[in-house]
C-alpha cells in the first residue's frame, strides 16, 4: 500500500469536522432560481483592483493534492497560498487583501461557507471559484452575494480552471511581461490532474507519458513550454506544498511526513524543504502555528 492510500485510509484530514468545502450545484434557471450566481468571466471589472491583489490566490480544500497543483501551477504568475480549511485559513491569511480564492466543495459544510463569507469580507474585491460536484442549496444561500465567479464539478478540467483564474486576473491596460494569458495544454492539465492524485509515488517519465497518452519527449516539451518547469520539479514543488500543509496541520513526525509526501526521509524533506521555503520544517511548523497578529502577513 502507497503513501498516498495510507493517507487517505488514515483520513489524515477528515477529522476536522469544519473541512473547507462550499458546497452548490448550478442548476438552470428554468428549474431553480438560485441564490448563488455565477457571473460571467468576460467583462469582469479587474482593473479596479491594484494587480498585487489581483494576484494573491487563496487555495482551500480538503484534498491537499488537488490544492497543492492549484497552488504550484499558478505561479510565479500569481502568488499562493494553499490551506487545508477555509476556518483554518482565518487565522493564517493576514496582510493585504486577496484578489480570489478557490475553494473545494462539500455537501453541507455550512462552518466552511460562513469562512469564505468571513474570509471574503477581509477582502471586499476578493472573487470566488468553486469545486464540487453536489447540489446543496443550503450552501448556495450562505454564499449570496459573494463573486462566485466560476463552478468546476469533479474530475477537475485544470486547463479550464487555470484559464478561468489568468482571465479573472488580467485588467485591459495591464501591459507588464507577464500579464498574458496562462493556458495549459490538454496534455499539461493531464499531468495536472495525475500529480494531483499521484504526487507521493515514484515514477518515471515513461510511465507518466503512458498514463497521460503522449510520448515521453512530447510529454516534456509541452509541459516546460506550459509551466517553464520540468515535470520533475513541478511534482517537487506540489510535494512540498502538500509537506507544509500537513505540517501546520498535523502532528505527524518528519518522517512520517516524508513518506506521505513522497521523500525519501525527513532528512530529504529537510533539505528540500529549506531550499524551497527559507526555513526548515521544525521552523515553519512553529511559525505558521502560531498566531499571527492582524496586519501581519504569514
């Protein structure tokens, strides 16, 4: 049994009974008026918004892989942070305001829709984009009001969310480098989607190709042309994302850690992890646990 199976087997996560996860389903209009609406990405008023706030994404979910590859795949064109609640995410964000949060869904977690509410009120630009895949119309009440912007049901398209949230971003006289679209290929969005539920596993690029559909050259060179990453430090990368969370969130040894993150020990996840975040996982642990006071970014 692999890292992954036991991290589930465990519910490593599920034990919060305030798990992040709105939860409402669009139903036409015809049958149901809804509360909740989706407003429509095309003329969405971005450049009202300072672009530093634009960019700050907020990524809440109780599947770490899911929120880690949304996390990861986005930057550096936008800056992240991934939080396994949205309750949680109260006391961690702090500072400037975020321009969108991406949110899971689950089927009546009323707790996780009064914190985006309360998370959102932080942030009165801030829009919203939804995962889910069950109606819930107690939900969608809770969320009124709010900039739902866009609703991904399960099997996640990644190539459509990450478009979503590069269309959602960009403002007409923004004319910076790195103000273009971000886009993902067909084959880039399967490879997102494979990590996101395979990031702790060892496997080559032949058998990734294999999974995803493609050649193992082609496979490379479109995913470096996508994500200016390879795919080795792509999956590095959501490793770590998904270390950090368990780290904030669990009391699990080093490690322990590892091994569900895919390290070889936590002496690998040590040295990883400080040359990717500046700190050693015992220090940001303690810092990231702790409250942070109001102004201050964590």
């Amino acid at each position: 049994m692999g890292p992954i199976h036991r991290f589930r087997q465990n519910r490593i996560l599920r034990r919060r009974q305030s798990s992040v996860l709105l939860h409402a389903r669009l139903v036409p209009t015809q049958t149901r008026r809804s509360t909740m609406t989706v407003r429509p990405t095309a003329g969405t008023p971005a450049a009202s918004r300072p672009r530093a706030e634009r960019n700050r994404v907020l990524v809440v979910g109780r599947d770490p892989g899911v929120t880690a590859v949304i996390a990861v795949g986005l930057r550096p064109r936008f800056e992240t942070e991934a939080d396994i609640t949205a309750t949680e995410a109260l006391a961690q964000v702090r500072g400037r305001p975020l321009g969108l949060i991406v949110a899971e869904i689950a089927q009546g977690d009323l707790d996780a829709a009064f914190s985006i509410r309360a998370l959102a009120a932080r942030s009165p630009n801030c829009q919203i984009i939804a995962i889910g895949s069950t109606e819930d119309a107690r939900i969608a009440d809770r969320l009124a009001g709010l900039d739902v912007h866009g609703f991904f049901p399960r099997p996640i398209d990644f190539g459509a969310l990450v478009a979503r949230v590069s269309s959602l971003s960009r403002s007409a006289d923004d004319n910076s480098p790195d103000s273009g679209a971000l886009a993902l290929s067909r084959c880039s969005a399967k490879i997102f989607a494979y990590f996101s539920t395979h990031y702790a596993e060892s496997f080559s690029l032949d058998t990734l190709a294999h999974a995803v559909g493609v050649s193992p050259g082609s496979l490379a060179r479109v995913f470096l042309h996508d994500t200016k990453r390879s795919v080795g430090a792509f999956r590095c990368d959501v490793r770590v994302e998904v270390a950090k969370q368990l780290l904030v969130h669990e009391d699990h040894k080093l490690d322990q850690v590892a091994e569900m993150t895919g390290f070889v020990d936590g002496s690998h996840l040590s040295r990883v992890f400080r040359l990717h975040t500046g700190r050693s996982p015992g220090q940001y642990r303690i810092e990231f646990r702790s409250p942070h006071p109001d102004g201050v970014s964590g």
